[in-house]
C-alpha cells in the first residue's frame, strides 16, 4: 500500500508544470505573484520546503490583492506540494475554499484547476471513491479548455484508483491510454516515464516481476537524472520494495538506501521518513529489530517535526509494535500498539480496534499460558519419573515370579483350564451384548434418519416458506423495506444453512470418510465465493470406505467451517489453501492462508474460536494444531479413525 501511495505522488507533479495562457500582468502586484510561483517550481523537486514558503506567499499576496488567476494557479501548486510533504489536512481546506470560489466565478479553467486538486487531496490521503467525481468533473472542463495534457494525467489517476481496487484490467487500460497520448510529444520525458512507472508497478502488484522490472527500466531510460530526482527516489524506493518481497534483502538494502541519498539532497521529509520507515520495515523481516528500531526513531523524528498527516503516523506506530514485539519489549509494544489504534480510529478504519484494545489482556493471558506450559513439562517430568519406578518394581516382581514358578506350575496348569471356561463364557457374554449393541445402534440410526427427513420435509420446508414470503415482503416494499423485513430473511437463511449442517450430520448415509470429504469440499467452495479469496484445495479420497460417527463427523466439520471464518475476519489474506489426506489410521485436514500470520505467544485475538475448535476435535479423540508462519498461518486437524478403545464404544 505504502509503495501504491508513492507511486501516485510523482504522478501529479506534472500538472505543476503545465503551462496557462496570462494576461499582462502590472509590475507592481500580480507580476509579484507569479514570480513567487515561478521561483517554487524551480526548486520544488531539490528544495520542497522553500517551494512551499513561494507558494505559500503567492497564495496569501493573491488573495490579498483579489488577483483570481493568480490565486488558482497558487491553488494548484500549494495543494499538490503539501499533499507531497503529506500534510492533507491543510491541502484539503485550501481545495474545499478554492471549489466554492470557483462555482462562484464561474470560469471553466478555475473549475477544472479547483476540481483537478480536491481530486488529488483526495487521493493523496486514500479517500478514492471521492476522488473519483472530482477527477470527472475536472477532465469536463479540461477537455472544454483544451487541456488535453491533464486530461492524460487524469487517466493516470483513475488508472491508480482501479489498480486499488484491484480491478487491474481497467487500471491497465487507462495507463496505456496515458502513454499512448503522451509518448508522441518525446519533448515531454517525464509524463512518458510516469506511465512505464506506473505499467511496472502494476504488473509488480501482480506479481509479473520480468515485465515489472523491463517496465522500470524503460522508466528509468525516460527519467532527467540530473534534476528529477523526486521521481528517481520513487523508482529506486520501488525496486528497493519489490526485492524484498523477494527476500532478496542485500538488493532490496542497496536500492533503499540510494533512495534515501537523493531524498535528504532535495530536502523532502516526508520522503526521507518514508524511506527510513521501509528500510525498517526491510530489518525487521531479516529479524534485526534494533537496527529497524533506529530507523524508526528517525522517522518519527522527522514525522513529529515537519507535522505530517496521520496515516504516516499510523504506519510509523504499526512498525515500532512490530519491532518491540519481536525485540520482545511488549510494555513498547503495547505503547505503540494504542497509539496506531487511537490514529486508526481517527482515520475510520475499525479493521482492528477489537484487537489492539484487548492486547492488554492477550498479553497477560499469553504469559499465564507460558506459566501453564512451564507446569505442565514439571509434570511430565515427575510423570516419566514415576513410570520408571513403576518400570524398575515390575522387574522385580517378574523376577520374584520366575523365582516361583517352578513351585506353583501344577497350581496354574489346573487354574488354566478353569480360565478356559471362564473365558468361553465370557466370549459367549460379550457376543450376546455385541448383538444387543448392534441392535441399539440400529435404532439409533433408523431414529437419526427419521429426524433429518421430517427436518427437512417439514423445518426445512417452513424455513424456506418463510426465507421466500420475506423475500416477497422485501420486493413488494420496495426501498421501504423495514429492519425487521431484512432481519428476518438474514435469520431465515442462517436457520436453513444451520439446519442443512444439522441434517447432514443426522443422516447415517454420510457416515463415512470420503463423505465428509466431499461435504468439506463443497462448503469451502461455496463459501469462499462469497469472499476476495482466491482457493486452492489438495484434497484425496480414502481408498476403503470407513464409517465415522455423526457427532464425529459435525466436530470435524465446525472446527474446519471455523478457521475458514478466522481466515475471513483476522487473517487479511488473498489465498487459503484446503488439503485433505486420509492416512492409514487418521484424516488430516489442514487449512493455510498467506495473510498476516498468527503468534500465539504474542497475540491471542481469536483465542475464544481456537478453544472451541480444540474442544470439539478432543471430544472426537482428535487434534487442532496451529501451525504459526510470519507468512501466514496452518490449522492442522488430525481425526483418528480406528482403534476406538472399548471403553468409549460401551459408552456410545
């Protein structure tokens, strides 16, 4: 996301140097101005704060003199450098004021320039789908004026805007139409190489990494390496990024820290403390989070100085909890941890504020199941000390034993032939209550069958009577559509689902492996596509055909519809994988993902889901592991199906 957002803030640089037509201007007022914008962008890619001081006074001295042009052309420019230096607060008051003097002017080209940067405010601080209007509105008025150069860059926007939403086909539509316009004018090298820029970075989001890096080097042959050095830090800060989502860090390393070079020579904070944040970002994955943390000082530093805008904060914060966690500081951590949550609230992104304003508790509960473990090995211990004292007593009584066996062989030759017959009517016994049973377990079955048909003749067939009538209600409504209405088709159609799983269960017809095999399956099919996820299933059948208990085969089945739900909610993943093996004595089941991983030692945010997956594989005599990854995560489930003990079957 970090890299998304960089690519874009080059991207509006070039309506900084397109060119409108001015009147004569009088020496002694407006030609002030337009002097102070000249001087701006002549320093803005090497000296950004001076630029800003330039824009800064040309805007102040045209609204003082009420000089109108004057005034939208420091608009243009002062929103565009303060939505650099990431200040989008001040950006987007500038641009609100400007669009309201602009609908009372009336003038086209003070629309589309005030449009053109609410536009950009908006999409420099993440707001896309409002960005989205404003870019139409202002490339209505940039068509009327002429101004077929910004109408290139809004494509370029929108192109932006539909790569995130990960509608690329769209984005990649609109990229090419940019540089199909702006590679006939070759005097124009910047705008074509923001286009190769912007082709590489998308097939790179898409994991294209050949045509990714041909792309950038097309940019790079395009780039003014002796003046555009705002772009070239972009460049090498995205190539740094894309090795190490390689792992190739040592690469990664070097082309971050050249990004870093260029960006203290032209004096931009924000990007120098956006780059100290992603070599931080690079250490930590290579488990150096000392070094990450200096990094990280020197970014706040800098963040905290120069006032920038709260998502760089936030990320900052989300770096800094994810050094001190793995330095193992969680009091920092925890600090750090409050502070992203507060500034994420701010932001109205709720994704994880359950889980940072619980972390207090996980940690504490992370630290009594580390007290728990450390009790539970002292047990073990004292166990396997007193199976070998067990060990060395029957020894000795074995050897007491052959000791007298010679003394007692006629006692047992004659106990032995008693214990035949013992044994022939304990066979006789257990057969009788075999059949009996057997018998039972007959009933149940036909009871079990019965339950599931008149459920699905006559529950099921209500439930859906009721899902269809609200369905009716709904449509007849209209957009007047009561709460109620809407509640009671939600809870309708949960109920059948419920049920569909209940009489799955039921009906003795699936008791068997390969039957819960294909139930798994189809659920996790159905139930991926209704999600962003991509799925991936290896899955075998059983080749002998094995009977497994209804209650068994609904634990299996909740602890595996349970971790699809966790991946959903806390994984923020875009693949699952379900493998499904039959072993020769178990099913293996394991469900991966390649989201944000799962510690359990650090954080226990769905702890409560885990307990009962657990507790359901345990009441079947089975296992749920979690398999934690810094890649993502593994829930193993292991179902034993044979060699029940008898003492379970005489329960049954």
């Amino acid at each position: 996301m970090v890299r998304k957002l960089l690519s874009c803030l080059w991207l509006l640089l070039f309506v900084g140097l397109v060119s409108y037509g001015q009147s004569s201007l009088n020496p002694t007022d407006t030609s002030y101005v337009h002097e102070l914008l000249r001087k701006g962008e002549a320093v803005e890619t090497k000296q950004s704060q001076a630029a800003l001081a330039n824009y800064q006074k040309a805007y102040g001295f045209s609204q003082k003199i009420g000089y109108t042009k004057g005034y939208f052309e420091s608009v243009r420019l002062l929103v565009y450098l303060l939505n650099n230096l990431g200040r989008h607060d001040e950006a987007r008051t500038i641009a609100q004021q400007a669009v309201q003097k602009a609908q009372q002017d009336t003038s086209r080209r003070n629309l589309g320039l005030s449009y053109f940067a609410m536009a950009n405010t908006n999409l420099f601080s993440g707001q896309l789908k409002e960005a989205i209007p404003y870019y139409r509105q202002a490339a209505q008025y940039m068509r009327q004026i002429g101004k077929l150069k910004n109408v290139a860059v809004i494509n370029q926007n929108l192109g932006y805007i539909y790569e995130k939403q990960r509608m690329y086909d769209q984005a990649l539509v609109h990229y090419r139409r940019s540089l199909a316009f702006n590679i006939t004018d070759t005097l124009d090298r910047r705008s074509i190489a923001i286009d190769y820029f912007s082709i590489a970075n998308l097939l790179s989001y898409q994991n294209k990494l050949a045509e990714s890096r041909a792309y950038y080097v097309k940019a790079q042959q395009w780039i003014d390496k002796r003046n555009d050095f705002d772009m070239l830090i972009n460049l090498y800060n995205n190539m740094g990024f894309q090795y190490g989502e390689e792992a190739r860090y040592d690469s990664a390393l070097y082309y971050h820290r050249e990004a870093l070079k260029l960006s203290r020579q032209v004096e931009n904070p924000r990007h120098e403390l956006h780059i100290l944040m992603v070599l931080a970002q690079t250490y930590s994955r290579m488990k150096q989070y000392a070094t990450a943390k200096k990094l990280l000082d020197a970014s706040h530093a800098l963040a905290l100085k120069h006032k920038v805008g709260l998502t760089e904060f936030r990320n900052i914060y989300r770096e800094y909890y994810i050094a001190n966690a793995g330095l193992r500081n969680y009091k920092a951590a925890l600090e750090w941890s409050d502070r992203h949550d507060r500034v994420d609230s701010l932001l109205s992104n709720q994704e994880t504020k359950d889980l940072l304003t619980s972390y207090e508790v996980q940690l504490r509960q992370a630290e009594a199941r580390q007290k728990l473990a450390e009790k539970q090995r002292q047990i073990d211990r004292l166990e396997d000390e007193r199976n070998r004292q067990n060990l060395l007593l029957l020894v000795a009584g074995l050897a007491v034993l052959l000791i007298g066996v010679g003394l007692v062989l006629g006692y047992l030759y004659y106990r032995q032939r008693q214990r035949t017959a013992a044994n022939a009517l304990l066979a006789a016994e257990r057969e009788r209550e075999l059949a009996m049973m057997q018998s039972e377990l007959q009933g149940q079955q036909k009871e079990r069958l019965r339950i599931s048909k008149e459920m699905h003749d006559d529950l099921g067939a209500s439930l859906t009577a009721i899902g269809l009538l609200s369905e009716v209600m709904k449509t007849r409504m209209g957009t007047n559509t009561t709460p109620e209405v809407e509640k009671i088709s939600a809870i309708s159609s949960a109920m059948v689902t419920a049920m569909n799983e209940i009489i799955w269960s039921l009906n003795t017809r699936n008791d068997s492996i390969n039957g819960l095999i294909a139930y798994t399956r189809a659920y996790t099919s159905e139930f991926i596509e209704d999600t962003a996820l991509s799925l991936r299933t290896e899955i075998e059948e059983s080749p002998q055909d094995i009977n497994i208990r209804g209650v068994d085969r609904r634990n299996v089945f909740l602890t595996v519809k349970e971790t699809l739900n966790n991946v959903v909610k806390h994984a923020q993943a875009t693949q699952v994988t379900l493998r499904i093996r039959p072993e020769p004595a178990q099913l293996v089941i394991e469900v991966c993902d390649n989201g944000r991983g799962f510690d359990p030692d650090a954080q226990t945010g769905i702890r409560n889901g885990l307990t009962n997956m657990q507790n359901r594989m345990a009441e079947s005599g089975g296992s749920c592991v979690i398999l934690p990854s810094t890649t993502g995560t593994c829930v193993k489930i292991q179902y034993p199906y044979e060699g029940a003990p008898v003492a379970k079957i005489m329960q049954m």
